[in-house]
C-alpha cells in the first residue's frame, strides 16, 4: 500500500507541474524612422542615437494581440555598434514589450552608404503570463536622409506539453502501480 501511495503523490506532483503553461511571445514587428550618429557620418559612427520611430507594415502574433499598431510609436535607447557592445538593455520598447540585445554582428561592411547589422535578444512583456521569449533582430540604415528599418521577431515556440497529455501520463503511471500491487497481491494469496 505505501508504494502505492508513492506512486500516486509522484502521478500527482508530475500532473500538476505540466499545469503551468509557458506562453512565449510570438510574431514579428517592423519599425521605420530617423537617427543620428556621434560622427554625423554614417561612414565613420560608431553610435545610433536620437531615434524617433513609429512600428510599420505587417504585425503578426502576440504584438497584434497586445493592439500595437502603426501608429504605435517606439522608444531607442543609444547603442554602438563599432566597436559592438553588448547587451543593450530595453533596446527598443513599444507598448508592452522591449528588446534586450544580447548578440550583434554586421550584415554588410559600414560605408558611406549605409550599414546592415542583426543579431539575438530577448523580448519581453509586462503583460502577465508572456514569458521572456528569444528573438533575432535587423537594423538596416542609409545615409540618404537618415532613416533606417528594423524589424524584430521571436524565435520559434518550444513545445511545452499540454496539461492532458500530462495528466494521461500521469494515469498510465497510477496504472502501472496498481497494476503491481495487485500482481503482488496475487502471488501472496
């Protein structure tokens, strides 16, 4: 009867583990708008600062559900980029969601006309119940007026198991525990 017991409180601690979902942020965000750099020269800047922006073309996943629209407007914190230097944190922030910048690398060589970089972060939300989500990231500039686009989105979701796929387990592992117990019940009769 004791390891019955046993298995029953391990069927049920393991049920209720699988009850807490992890609800990654998911879909994509563009932004377009205008920067300056410390040199005034994209060619020869090291940073992107004063950044005005509003979110742009096709948003997707948990950006469209949170309502951010185009004429949601972004907020840049200043980075450099040459030499890189990361992490940047709260790279961008729109309504509920910012970019930690954790890895950046360049596209393209930095020039006259321009420069390509991308990299990965996390996204994040204040929102309750959106975790913490890995996400890639790209930042094209040109010096013709400059404006810049970037856009961001998150990693594919990671398969977390559903609560009754958890629970079935569960019940196929009270049945083998009674299944035993009766087995030896048997032979000892």
């Amino acid at each position: 009867m004791k390891i019955l017991n046993k298995t029953l409180l391990a069927a049920g601690i393991f049920a209720m583990a699988g009850v807490a979902n992890a609800i990654p942020i998911t879909g994509s965000i563009s932004f377009t708008g205008a920067f300056t750099t410390d040199t005034g020269l994209l060619a020869t800047a090291a940073t992107i600062s004063n950044t005005s922006a509003r979110v742009t073309g096709v948003i997707t996943g948990s950006f469209a559900a949170e309502g951010i629209s185009s004429a949601s407007s972004v907020t840049y914190s200043n980075f450099t980029f040459n030499p890189i230097s990361v992490p940047v944190n709260n790279l961008w922030s729109v309504g509920s969601f910012s970019f930690n910048l954790t890895q950046m690398a360049f596209s393209y060589p930095q020039s006259v006309y321009g420069i390509g970089l991308h990299g990965s972060g996390i996204i994040s939300s204040s929102t309750t119940g959106l975790d913490p989500t890995p996400g890639s990231w790209r930042f094209n500039a040109t010096s013709a007026g400059d404006s810049f686009v970037w856009g961001s989105s998150s990693a594919a979701p990671k398969s977390v198991p559903e609560p009754a796929a958890v629970l079935l387990l569960g019940a196929g592992l009270i049945g083998f525990g009674v299944t035993r117990q009766v087995r030896k019940a048997r032979k000892a009769a």
